[in-house]
C-alpha cells in the first residue's frame, strides 16, 4: 500500500478581508474629515435678536450673515453693492466647483496648475501607526484592517471601534 | 501721490493686516494688527465674534467657526466680506479706502475666478484707490529672513511655506515664482490639529468640538522629533510617565481660563482635568515629513523640496540648495528646521552646501516682508489703479499680476494681446539673462 498522505494544507487566507478599494475610500473620507472646519453640523439655533432679521433678508428670504453685520456695525447706512460683489455673496460655491468652472483641468500640459502642483507618492514603502496607542501598527484587524500593535490594542480595538469607521 | 497702503495678509488662518504711513514710509507697529480669519460663534458668551472681535471672547470652549476659505482657497465670501466689512472701515484702521492703495495676498495658484472676485471687492465694494495682489513668497525677497550682514541678496531662493490648509515649496529666481517647480503637499496646520483632536478623543477627553483648545494644546506641546522610532520607544515603556509625556492642565471656566503645560513639580487640585501628551507629541507635526500616516498617498516635507529642486534648472540647482527659507504657522515646532535639515542631507549631492534660514516670527514674516515690498518705490509701479480697473475690468488685474497663469489669458474674457510693461518687475521675459549668486555668476540662463 502506498503511504498515507496527508491532504494538501490550505493556504490561510483572510477571506473577509475588506478589499483595497474600500480601505482607499475610508481614508479618502477620513481624510476629508479632517478637512472639516466643525465637528458638529451648524447649529440650528440661533441667538441674535430677531429684530435686525426683517430688515436684512435678501429677495428670496435668505439672510446672509455679511448683511447682519453691517446692520451691526452701521445701524442702517449701507450702499448698494454691485451685481458681481452681490452675486458673490449671495451664491457660495465650494472648492469643487471653482475648480471645475475655473477650466484649468483643460490647460495644456505645460502651464502648472493647482492640480498639477502636488507632490508625487512618496517612494519608500509606508508604514503605519498603532490606531489605539501610536506604536508602530505591525497586525492589521481581519475584519476592518485597521492597524494594531499588540494584543492588549487589538481588544481594545474590537471593543471600541472595529468596523464602525467604515 | 503719496497715499497710505494698506497691507492685508489674508490668511486661511489669521489675518495680518496693518497701515504704512506714506509720509514716513515707515510701517507703524501699532498699527499693525493680527487676529483669526473666521466668524466664531461662542456658546458660552452667547455671542458671534467676527474676526477682530474674538480678543473680547472670554468662554473659549464649544466654539463653532465659520471659515471663509475652504481647503485653502477663498469660497465662502459672505463670510469674508463680513469679516473685511470690519477691518477695512474707517474706523478700525484709520483710512479712507478712496485715497489708500492696498496690498492683499492670495493663495498659490489661486483660480482665476476666484481671482476675479478678489479685484471686484476691492474694487467695487471697498473702492480703493489702488490695489496689488500678489502670494506670499514673492513678497520674501524684499524681507530680512535671507539676509546676511557682509552679503548681497541672494538670486534664488527656495521658500517652504508651511501653512494653515496646505504647504508649500516655492522656488524664487530673481523674485520671480517659478511656477512649474512649485510643489505643494496637502497637509497644514488644520489638519494637524484635526488629527489631534481625533486622537485624544478616541484615548482620552472628547475633544471633538474643542478646536480653540487643542489648538492651543498643539502650539504648546508638540515639537518635531529628530528620531522618530526612539522617541516612540521612549513612550511606550511607561505611557504616563517618561522623558517625554506632558501633561496639560485643560481650561475650566471658574480658575484658569486658559490651558496650561503643568511644571514638573506643580501640585496638580483635584478640580484640574488633566490631558497626557505622550507619543501624539511629535507623532503629530511628523505627518509634514510621513504624510503616509495618516493614508495620504503624498510624499514628505524633505522629498517635495528635492522634487522641486529637481525641476529647476541644473546649473541653479546648487543655488537653491544653500538658500531655504522657512515660513509659515506650522514651521514653529520645536526642531522643525533641525529635523527638515537632516533629512535633506542626504538628498542632496554630497558636496552641496546646505542651508536653511529660519525666521524670529515665521507667521509675521511675509507680512513684514509685504510692508517693505509696500515701502518700496517699485510698489508704486506695480500697483493697478482704480481708473484702470474701471476702464478695462478685471482683466487688467489679470494681466498686471503676473503668476502661474504666464503669458496665456485664461479665464473669461476675449483673447487680448499681452499689454507691453517695459517697466513692470514681475513680468516674465523671455530672454536669456545673467544670474548673479553671492559667490558666482551663471550665464545663459534662459527663461520661460
């Protein structure tokens, strides 16, 4: 009879582990997270006297804050603005969209631009931090691949926060 | 026409703005002002503080601000003209806007359209009589942060400008930007602190909404480390009490209104909360050089200078080497410029000189360099006028100003041919020209 074999050991693989894509977009939204000027959404109240409200809402109801305080600091003098400086105020545009407006994605290639100006990858390999304690993050949770550098980290990352940043 | 200038640094962060009086041609210091770039509402004094105001805020916790610009360029201009409507009135500065020029400064690479709307509120809105607009490094070179006693100024210089929203390198070759070798790295003083706030949220104090404090527990505790993975054995032995842990009493409202380091041998009340600053110390202003930490696929502080140099022309390359300056909120960590010189060390070739100038105020810095600019006979030349303006429209500012955008005219508005200043500074000239350096002169070297 022939040897017994044993059967071929299976390559230990992750197989819940989340995949790149949806590790790059949590840090892209971390990453713009941290851009936030507020943690809290604007709070709804507000606690200016509503006496000065009536006499500075714009055409559509709106106030804008530049208007409340000029009716602050001037009690009523105010000079009508001009249409570009109005419709400035008046219409906000994020960042996203002045730079889609602004055209300078269709410059040719030789003109430096803000999108063109960032610095490149880095070249050395990146390494990580420990997301509890700061260490080095040598291990990677299975389920959500945040970093981790001892077991005493790893617990408490599966209490606190294991998959809730996604 | 001798008129007094108005010199207004509009930072993401803070605002420097201030008068040089024509007279003297001297700037008055007491004049000269400095305070935050936002609308700041206060829950605890029940009050919203624009800009200036915020000196009078006593409650400095819980506050909600409202910044007018938006990943570094300006966006939100009802916030900002709320905030301008205060500092450039009559009374805040002592000028009438009609007989004074002013002097702002925009972002690098700022949008044209966004550019656009800078003209039209000076123009239109607060009708100065003259006006130029122009990025902070260029203004550097008439300033004292490169300047040696014996030496003259030198050609080129290489300006790390490490900000509230974004850093920048940006190489000068005769007080011109070079613009295509200017590099910027998205990582600034906000998102420092963010990050911090983050940290100590998750291990210690919800910090979330507390960005005044952290802010000031950023300035106060962190510094640069100039070895990294010691100092981060160092804090892990014993989390609470080593070499480099700190603690910092947090402000209440009854005692200390202001957060402070504790003194080693401070009694600490049992009224006082106590915040530990361990590794977050330097592992924070270490996202400048490693933004990988935080899983930003962009290189480090030390690489984007050597990407920069290496776009630059190479018989200059060595120039820029010796002259780098340092501006900026963020570069006044404890052994920034220690740390940014040992890593650049050996990036350059090994015979290189390698220098790097630092500043005794980096925020002030361009600010003081802006007001010499403004003291300077070339200001007068350089400025577009409020006739101008009015005769041509924004695009004489487009033209005036020369930046990133070079000879094309991009932006709305019909093709115009490029007006001739023979006598304008900032015009990029075709032609090959002579560079003298402090120790040599480089021939031939031809510009864009």
């Amino acid at each position: 009879m022939p040897p017994r074999r044993q059967p071929t050991r299976q390559v230990q693989t992750n197989k819940n582990a989340p995949d790149a894509e949806v590790i790059a977009m949590r840090a892209k939204r971390h990453l713009d997270e941290l851009e936030r000027s507020n943690y809290l959404e604007e709070s709804s109240g507000q606690f200016e006297a509503d006496k000065d409200e009536e006499s500075v809402k714009t055409t559509k109801g709106r106030v804008l804050i530049s208007d409340r305080r000029l009716a602050m600091l001037d009690g009523g003098r105010r000079k009508k603005s001009t249409h570009d400086v109005r419709s400035a105020v008046l219409y906000r545009k994020n960042l996203a969209t002045l730079i889609d407006e602004s055209g300078i994605a269709d410059l040719p290639a030789s003109i430096p631009t803000y999108l063109t100006a960032v610095v490149a990858s880095p070249q050395e390999p990146s390494r990580v931090l420990c997301s509890v304690c700061g260490y080095w993050g040598s291990y990677k949770c299975m389920k959500c691949a945040m970093a981790y550098c001892d077991i005493n980290c790893r617990s408490v990352h599966d209490e606190t926060r294991c998959e809730r940043r996604i | 026409m001798k008129q007094p200038v108005v010199v207004l640094e509009n930072g993401a962060s803070k605002i420097k703005v201030g008068v040089v009086n024509a007279s003297t041609s001297v700037a008055s210091q007491d004049l000269q002002r400095v305070f935050p770039n936002a609308i700041i509402k206060s829950k605890g004094d029940k009050r919203t503080f624009y800009g200036a105001d915020f000196e009078e805020c006593k409650d400095c916790s819980g506050l909600n601000y409202r910044l007018p610009f938006e990943k570094g360029y300006l966006t939100d201009w009802d916030a900002q003209k709320a905030i301008w409507d205060g500092v450039l009135r009559h009374e805040f500065l002592g000028i009438d806007p009609h007989e004074a020029s002013v002097l702002v400064t925009e972002p690098y690479f700022n949008l044209p359209n966004i550019q656009d709307t800078y003209d039209q509120f000076m123009f239109e809105e607060y009708e100065f009589a003259a006006y130029y607009r122009s990025t902070p490094a260029a203004f550097l070179p008439h300033g004292q942060l490169f300047k040696v006693r014996g030496l003259p100024s030198p050609e080129c210089i290489l300006v790390v400008d490490a900000g509230f929203s974004f850093t920048h390198v940006v190489p000068l070759i005769n007080g011109v930007i070079e613009w295509s070798a200017v590099k910027r790295i998205d990582v600034g003083g906000k998102l420092l602190t963010n990050h911090l706030k983050e940290l100590v949220s998750y291990r210690q104090w919800n910090m979330m909404d507390e960005t005044h404090v952290m802010n000031d527990v950023k300035e106060s505790c962190c510094y640069v480390s100039q070895d990294f993975a010691t100092d981060l054995e160092t804090c892990r032995r014993n989390t609470r009490v080593n070499a480099i842990v700190r603690e910092y009493i947090l402000p209440d409202f009854s005692l200390n209104k202001r957060g402070r380091v504790r003194k080693p041998g401070e009694m600490l009340l049992d009224s006082h909360q106590i915040l530990y600053m361990g590794n977050e110390r330097f592992s924070i202003p270490e996202v400048l050089f490693h933004p990988s930490y935080l899983g930003l696929q962009q290189a480090g502080l030390a690489a984007a200078v050597a990407q920069s140099i290496a776009l630059l022309p190479e018989e200059l390359q060595d120039m820029f080497w010796a002259n780098i300056g340092l501006v900026g909120g963020s570069v006044k960590f404890p052994g920034f410029a220690q740390r940014l010189m040992s890593e650049l060390r050996p990036l350059a070739p090994s015979d290189q000189e390698v220098v790097i100038y630092e500043s005794k105020d980096a925020v002030l810095e361009a600010y003081r360099s802006a007001v010499a600019f403004a003291c300077s006979v070339r200001f007068r030349d350089c400025v577009v006028t409020r006739e101008e303006y009015l005769e041509s429209g924004p695009a004489a500012c487009r033209v005036r100003f020369a930046d990133w955008k070079g000879a094309s005219d991009i932006g709305k508005g019909k093709g115009r041919a490029r007006v001739d200043e023979s006598d304008d500074e900032s015009s990029q000239v075709t032609q090959t020209r002579t560079v003298k350096t402090r120790t040599r002169v480089v021939a031939g070297v031809k510009r864009r």
